[in-house]
C-alpha cells in the first residue's frame, strides 16, 4: 500500500515521498501529536473541528503548544485529495508545531463478516504514559505488541492495575453489562470516534464513565475508531463475551452511529 506525506506551510502542500505504510510514514516524521481520520463518499470528513482540537490539546499536554487554523486543515485535506484521488480516503495528520503533515493512503473497510460474526481480542501488558496526548511515539510501541498478537486476533487491550479494561491500542473499549454501557473516562485517549459513539448511546441506555473487569461478567462488548467504527467483539482471551455473537444493544449503536456519519459528514 502506497501512503502520501505532504507537508502543510502557508496553506501550501509540498509532497515529501511515500513510504508502506501510515506508521512507517510516521517513523520518518518529527516527534508530535498526531489524529486519524477517514473519508465517507469521496470527499465527506465527520468533525474534522474535533480533529483540530484535540491535535491542539495533545501538543499542550505534551508542553508544545501551538496554533493551527481549521481552514488551514480543512484546505490542506482538499488539496490532498485533490492530489491522490483515493476512492475513500484515511488520513493521518501529525503535528509537531509549528510544522504540520498529512499522510494519506486508500481506506479500505474491514471485511463485513468481521461485523456479523464479532472480532477476538487478548489483554496485553502494554500502558501509556500520558493517557489524554495522542504521541506520536506511541505508534512504535503500538505497532510492536500489534506485531506479538496472536494470528486471527484484531486488537490488544491495555487493562489497569485492578485488571479492568482501559482501551485499545488503537481503539476505545466499551461493555454492556445489565443494561449499562461503561467505558473507561480518565485513563483513556478521548477519541473523536469514542464521543460520537457516547452521543448516540445515550439514547439507547444509560452510560457509567469508568472502567469494568472482564472477571466481573459482561453481556456485550465493543470497540471503536476511526476506521473500525463500531466493531463487535465476540471473545478476549479465549472467552466468549455473552452469547459469543455482536448483540442486540451493540448493533443498534452501530446503527445510530451510521446514521449519524450519513446527516453530519461534511464535504472538504
């Protein structure tokens, strides 16, 4: 797979070279913050303000604030799309004030079974050291447990000291447990998918901010991003979750998410 680096200056991209992949692209830039996004229908981006706010956010964590412009952003993503005429597009933007960078490759959905038959997960031993800044130097780490996982398994799910579930490696964590949704609040990256997906839950049932232990027993779990949405989870570490199939509450948020993407996605 071919990934594009751009780098934005004045509102100007100049193309930097490719490399295989968005971590490997990553690898050759400055340290920073970085976000994902993705395109719908060609040229539809959902809250790229969110995006811009939490690079912003990041960077200030981390003791590098900076500045960045949303029309900048948003001007920059159209030239690079411009550029690469992607049917759909997932980008990474890494920001290392006051340079910014765009690395864009072709999205591609996982497979739609994936979503009917639920995803196996494992625990790894794996934290990160400054939970709310999205560093970029946490892609290598990532990429390495991603490389330890057993075959067959989509993600690595970091736990606390108590054995509850934090969040992924490149995701969110969700459990429905007796008609509540709980996911971990402080501990965790505030991703811009995770607080769609609290938006649209909140109409489905009510919501507990804190972590819960697999040992304690749960009807559903999920996890979420940028490119998986709303991904059912059918087992971790061997266990079935539940019924061992995505259920029923899982499903319908899904569904709201999807609706939710379809009315608020803007053209770029």
């Amino acid at each position: 797979m071919t990934v594009s680096t751009f780098e934005v200056r004045r509102e100007v991209l100049e193309r930097l070279g490719s490399q295989g992949t968005l971590g490997e692209a990553s690898a050759l830039l400055p340290v920073g913050a970085y976000t994902t996004f993705r395109t719908y229908h060609g040229r539809r981006v959902l809250r790229l303000a969110q995006h811009a706010a939490r690079l912003l956010e990041s960077t200030a964590l981390k003791g590098e604030p900076g500045t960045l412009e949303l029309e900048s952003l948003r001007a920059a993503v159209g030239a690079a799309l411009d550029a690469t005429t992607f049917g759909e597009t997932r980008f990474r933007v890494t920001f290392a004030p006051p340079r910014l960078f765009l690395s864009v490759e072709p999205f591609t959905p996982l497979p739609s079974g994936l979503y009917d038959e639920g995803a196996t997960c494992v625990t790894v031993p794996v934290r990160r050291e400054n939970p709310h800044a999205k560093d970029t130097q946490f892609i290598a780490t990532a990429s390495a447990a991603y490389g330890r996982l057993p075959a067959g398994v989509e993600e690595g799910l970091m736990l606390a000291e108590d054995g509850s579930v934090l969040e992924g490696l490149s995701s969110n964590f969700f459990a429905v447990k007796q008609g509540r949704l709980w996911t971990e609040e402080v501990l965790v990256l505030q991703g811009v998918t995770r607080s769609l997906v609290l938006e649209v839950a909140a109409a489905v049932l009510p919501v507990e901010r804190s972590a819960i232990r697999l040992d304690d027993g749960v009807d559903e779990c999920f996890i979420t991003s940028v490119s998986r949405e709303v991904l059912p989870v059918a087992a971790i570490d061997g266990r079935s979750i539940g019924s061992g199939r995505p259920g029923s509450i899982t499903r319908e948020i899904a569904r709201r998410f999807a609706d939710l993407v379809e009315r608020e996605a803007e053209a770029v």
